[in-house]
C-alpha cells in the first residue's frame, strides 16, 4: 500500500521534539496504545464485490501526544465537519519536517492475528517507511470477506521483546442499509439536480457513529464537498449547489465507528471503522 509522502509528514501532533538546554536529547514519559482500522467500500449494487483493507500496530509514543491520527495514514481520511454541516474539502497542509515524527515507534508485536466472526487472519508485518520506526501489520491482499460488517472483531498478537500477548476486542457496525438521495433509492439514482441539492436519509444507526457523504466531480475535479449526520437520525440534507458539482460523478455515502477500546497490558487502543457505498451519478 502507498503512502503519500505528505501525508505521512502531515502527522505533527503525534511527536513534538524534546530537547534539553544546549540541545541535549532528554528522557521522555511515554504511552504505548493499540491502533486498529478496517474499512470496507464497495459500488452500489455491487456490495458482493467490496474490497477491504485492516491495519493495526502497537505504538508508543510521547506522554502528551496524540496517538490517534496515525490511523489517518492507511486508507483515506476526510476531516469531517460537526454533524449536521457541510464544507468544502481543502488541501492538504504544508508538511512539516520529518525530524518531527522520529519519536514516535511502531513495536513489533509477533504474529497479528485478526478475526471475525470465527474466522482469523495473519496479517502481514511491512517496515513503517520514512522516520516513523518499527513495523506495523495489514491485510494481505484486498478480498473483504474476512472484513464483515456488523460483527465482533479480535486483534490477537503473540507479542515479542518489546511486547507482551495483547488482545484487543471490539464491535463493528452494520453497513448502510435503504439509502435513499431525494426519496429514491440509491439504486435507482442516476442524476441529480446540483442547484436543487437532495435531501438524503438511511437506516438509522447506533448514536455513536457518523453517517457522511462525499460528493465528487469528473475525475480531474476529484472530491468537492463532504457532509456529515448523526447515525441514529437516519435523515439528512446536502446543499444547494453541491460545491459545484457539474457532469459526471459521484455520491460516496460513509458509516463512521471511532470508539476507545480497554486492554489491560496498554495505555489504551483506538479503532476506527469506515464502511463506504458509493453511486456513481451525473450532476446536472
């Protein structure tokens, strides 16, 4: 899997240098965490042919920093606005120097083991690039089947020098279920009027996820605009406009789980769910 050199910079909360008087390297206070993410997408009508992707790795990193965006650097990543607003997608942020992130270390943690619904698999141990050290695990290959949705996961290493035998547990939500753009189907949505925007709605959800949907134009124009829902209203509006989208594109519709996860021998885990559909549409 590639990953952008900006976005791999772009991650300046996790290690903040710390240096003593007359620049000498001082001891730092760390905390060591679990990072999961498993995302599944697939195009509307053709959910028996999802792909998926799951990344994990143990992290240590400094006492103040932040740990969770470096889930950010496998697969994609929107900054979200509150639920219940729309904004338009920005560039990417100067990436700061690569000296920030050499404190932050990826542990090897033995043999990755992820599994769903009685099913595990070996997840594939890969060099973290760049100046973030250490190794972190991924799916081996894109098939979604061992990725599903709606059921209880376990992430199982076998632990090494650096760190003990963890297992870390969580629930996955249900994918999105009876979208609908403007009270029809998204199976049945081949245009949309952009000036008039759409009000949207689905199967409401668990109150603690997040329902967003990125609009995108012709491939060269790429994302436009996101919006972002409350899971549990089931119900939403895209605006007026739609960030200018014109001709040929898309209507990326997004179920969001970002939960906390206590596992006795860590600081803590961080797991992060996205489950995507996607209807390719012609904005007029």
């Amino acid at each position: 899997m590639r990953l952008s050199v900006p976005t791999l910079l772009g991650l300046l909360l996790l290690v903040s240098a710390c240096e003593g008087p007359e620049g000498t390297a001082e001891p730092v206070a760390t905390t060591t965490h679990a990072l999961l993410r498993i995302e599944r997408s697939a195009y509307v009508g053709a959910e028996s042919e999802a792909t998926g992707v799951a990344f994990a790795g143990i992290v240590r990193v400094p006492v103040l920093a932040d740990p969770e965006p470096l889930l950010r650097l496998f697969g994609k990543s929107v900054a979200l606005p509150s639920a219940g607003q729309c904004a338009e997608l920005g560039h990417e942020r100067e990436a700061p120097p690569a000296s920030e992130l050499s404190r932050a270390e990826f542990l090897k943690a033995g043999d990755v083991l992820l599994g769903a619904n009685d099913s595990q698999t070996l997840l594939a141990p890969r060099a973290f690039p760049l100046e973030v050290a250490g190794f972190v695990y991924t799916s081996r290959d894109q098939a979604s089947a061992s990725l599903p949705s709606g059921g209880g996961y376990l992430l199982k290493t076998s632990g090494s020098e650096q760190l003990a035998p963890l297992e870390v547990r969580v629930q996955a939500p249900e994918e999105l279920r009876d979208v609908t753009v403007a009270g029809y189907p998204l199976t049945a949505v081949e245009s949309v009027d952009a000036r008039a925007g759409a009000t949207i709605a689905w199967r409401a959800g668990d109150p603690r996820d997040v329902v967003y949907v990125e609009v995108a134009g012709a491939p060269e124009a790429g994302n436009l605009g996101v919006c972002a829902f409350r899971d549990s209203e089931g119900f939403g509006a895209l605006p007026r406009g739609l960030f200018g989208a014109t001709g040929s594109g898309s209507l990326t519709f997004h179920r969001l789980r970002e939960v906390a996860a206590d596992v006795p021998s860590l600081d803590g885990a961080e797991v992060r769910f996205d489950f995507a559909l996607t209807a390719p549409v012609a904005f007029h």
